[in-house]
C-alpha cells in the first residue's frame, strides 16, 4: 500500500490529498501524524487531482507531514448472533464492557437496496401497546412509519415504549429491536441504557449510540451500521426486526456540516441537494423479501426544526415514508402522554396489517369513525371561542364532548402501560356509545349490533 505526504488543505472534517492513484469512492484511510498517533477515515469524493477524506476522529493534528494510506477496503461491521444484548458505539465497537464480537462474517456497511421486483408486500399487524397508533396508524411489518416530533416533545420516551412493548400477536417468531441514537447527549445515553437493562428489553436488542460529542462524520455511520445488522438478522437468521433510528434531524445536521465543508452549492435550507437520495438509502432497507422469513421494520424519529412539517427534513422523509405519527405541542401542554395527533398522522399500509384474521373486522370501521368525530369535535372548539357552547345543538355538544373525552381516555396512556388492540377497540366503542346509532355513519348496521353498547 502506497503512502502519500500530499495533504493541500484541511477544512472541518475534510482532508483534502493530491496525486494520488486511482481510489475507490467509500475506501478506509489511515492518516499518521508526525507523533505516531493513528486516525481513520474514509472517502467520500475522489477525482483525477484531489481526493477528499472525512476523519472520523476528527483533524485536529493534521498537518502536511501527515502520511496518507488508502487501505483498498470499504467499512464493514463485524456481525454474529453474540450481538444481541450489546451496546455499540457509532461506529460499532461494543461500548458496555463487554468482549468483542467474534465476526461470523464482515458486512459492507452501505449495503444494497431491494429490488423492487423481490419485495414482499408487508400484511401483518404489529402491536405497539399504544391507542393512537394501533387504532388509527397501524405499523405493519416491512413498513418505514417516522414519528414527526418537536424540540421538548417526548419523542424518546415514545421511542423506548416502542422498543419494549412492540410484538406481532399470536406467533413465537424471534422478534429484535435494533435502536440507533444519532446526536444525542450523554445524560439521554445513559437514561436510554438503564430502561433497556431495567425493563429487559435489552436481552432481544441491540443499541448503537452516537453522542453529540461524537465526530459528526459517525453519525453518518450509525444508522448504516443499525440497518446492516438488521439485515444480517432478518434475512439470514429468519428474524423479524424494528429498527428505531433517532434523531434524523442530527443526521442531517451532520450531512449539511459535511455539506459545507466540501464548498459543495447548498440546496433549500442549506442542505445538500442529494440529501433526497441520501435518506432514501437508509429508508429504502426496510421491508420483507419474497422467500425470507424475516422482515425489517422501521421506526424513524426526527424533530421538526420551529415545529414546520414543511421543513426539508420532514418534508423530504414523508416522500420517501410510508405516513407519519405527528405529535402536538397543544397536547404535550395539557400534560397529555403520548402527545400524538392522530388527524394529519398517517398510516399508508395500514388496510394491509388490519381486519378479521389479523386484528378485529370492526377495526377498520371504528378507527374511521373515532377519525371523523374527533375531527367534527377538534373545528367545534373554535366555535365555541366565538359564539359560546350555548348556540350549539346536542349533536355539536356531544361531540365538543367526544373531543375531550377521546384526548383524555383514548390518547392518554401511562409510559409502560401496554394496551393491545382488543382493549383499544372495546375503549373506542366506550366513547362512540355516547351517539346514537344513526349518528355513527361510518360504522354498518352488523357491526353497531354486534359491538355497540351503548351508554346507561
């Protein structure tokens, strides 16, 4: 392997090489300072005169006298079922004490994407424990379902319910959770670490965790990492994973960081004009191949920056995305947990994972009608503020009062209480017995008979 001492310039994490033999896009690089220290990198554009490399370690310490090898290999994670149980940093290497992992193979981190001629069209129900999103935006599995959050809202402690509580109803299949954490801060490190250990949940886990001290290089990383053992063990080990990636917000920070550092011409907001595709190759590794048992589901968090869902970020992952879960600052203020709004949330392959056989057949029906009166009742506020409750008729207060009871009965739940669909659909009939039956017109006359009771 050839050394280069051509280093022309340093620029954030950037180190630029000149002269160099032809490199490969994505190649490891080993940089020796003057001191004997060793930093790595890899390369992230490369051209007949200047090859660009991002430190992970960062460059402070870097100067022309620095020696440059170009190792001819790509990142690779080193994977084996001995992973379960284990917390990793961005990069992969265990960060709990433990043993390495002794690789059963190394795995090309950047993966590739499934063709969509293979895919298998995602069909079964999985229950999260939690109302609003097995009731109205139900996660199937293969499906790629964001939670939409904003700065202060519990989107983390949502993440970990999730985490602890999500099962597929009725089969013993082995069911993992790969959760990745990108930027975040120690304290949440820790917090994030102690509910996986107290709950047990850690046992059929894996964690990867990026600190926001961390190179923003790794971040970069992190996810890949995640989904490149997810693969491993969904389509060679016949296991159904959900992948929980937080905070995608960071992420992007860091690919608009690099962004800046290469000169590259920024696109909306700063961002890189690829950050479309970007995401969609971490998006797009979610789903369920034909002729493998195992599926990968994902669970992307990101923060909307000033709580604008038209921002890049969002905006770009709901292209990609199958729906959304939006949670709402009004609700988080009431002191209401989990603060999702269900009326712009989303679930696009929710017919696929619902009905008899799978979760209930009035499920479909009931969720539709829960929809439409909270919707009725969420407008009737306003107009209250303006003419009084006075000037409304009884339907009107009935559903000003639906409103209210469904935000306080039916989206509130406590942090470890795990409602399955049964005990959902029977509280969405609870709070639709306050209409009479020719009111709830979404629902048909078999299923009103079968499961309304009404209110005494």
């Amino acid at each position: 392997m050839k050394e280069y001492k051509t280093i022309s310039r340093v620029a954030g994490p950037l180190v630029f090489v000149e002269k160099t033999h032809p490199v490969g896009y994505n190649e490891l690089v080993r940089i020796q300072l003057q001191n004997g220290e060793l930093k790595n990198g890899q390369v992230l554009d490369t051209s007949d005169d200047i090859v660009v490399v991002q430190v992970f370690e960062g460059t402070s310490g870097i100067d022309r006298d620095a020696h440059v090898t170009f190792l001819g290999d790509t990142i690779k994670l080193s994977v084996s079922e001995d992973m379960l149980g284990r917390v990793f940093n961005g990069a992969g290497k265990p960060i709990d004490d433990g043993p390495e992992i002794i690789a059963e193979k190394k795995l090309d981190i950047i993966g590739s994407a499934i063709n969509p001629y293979s895919r298998q069209q995602p069909s079964d129900f999985i229950q999260t424990g939690i109302s609003t999103i097995d009731c109205m935006n139900t996660l199937v599995r293969g499906q790629k379902l964001p939670i939409f959050s904003g700065s202060g809202l519990p989107h983390n402690e949502i993440a970990l319910q999730i985490a602890r509580q999500a099962k597929v109803v009725g089969q013993n299949e082995k069911f993992i959770v790969i959760f990745a954490a990108m930027g975040i801060t120690n304290e949440e490190a820790q917090r994030f670490i102690s509910d996986f250990e107290q709950t047990g949940a850690l046992d059929r886990s894996l964690v990867f965790l990026n600190l926001a001290d961390d190179p923003a290089v790794e971040r970069l990383v992190t996810p890949r990492m995640a989904l490149t053992a997810a693969e491993y063990f969904a389509f060679e080990k016949d296991a159904h994973v959900l992948v929980i990636l937080t905070d995608m917000t960071n992420y992007c920070e860091s690919l608009r960081e690099i962004g800046a550092a290469r000169e590259e011409v920024p696109g909306r907001r700063g961002y890189p004009g690829y950050m479309y595709t970007d995401l969609a190759t971490i998006y797009e590794r979610a789903g369920m191949v034909k002729g493998k048992k195992g599926s990968i589901t994902q669970f992307p968090i990101l923060t909307m920056v000033g709580d604008d869902i038209t921002h890049p970020i969002p905006d770009l992952t709901g292209y990609i995305t199958e729906g959304q879960v939006v949670l709402s600052r009004e609700l988080h203020r009431k002191s209401i947990y989990p603060p999702i709004d269900v009326l712009p949330s989303l679930s696009r392959l929710m017919n696929l994972g619902i009905g008899k056989s799978k979760t209930r057949e009035d499920h479909k029906q009931v969720s539709d009608q829960l929809y439409a009166n909270y919707a009725e009742g969420r407008d009737l506020r306003g107009l209250v503020a303006i003419v009084g409750e006075e000037a409304l008729s009884d339907r009107d207060k009935k559903l000003l009062k639906f409103a209210a009871e469904f935000e306080d009965k039916f989206v509130r739940q406590g942090k470890y209480e795990d409602r399955d669909i049964v005990k959902t659909l029977l509280l969405s009939w609870f709070l639709l017995s306050g209409f009479p039956k020719d009111q709830l017109a979404r629902i048909s006359p078999e299923m009103k008979d079968k499961y309304l009771v009404e209110k005494k």
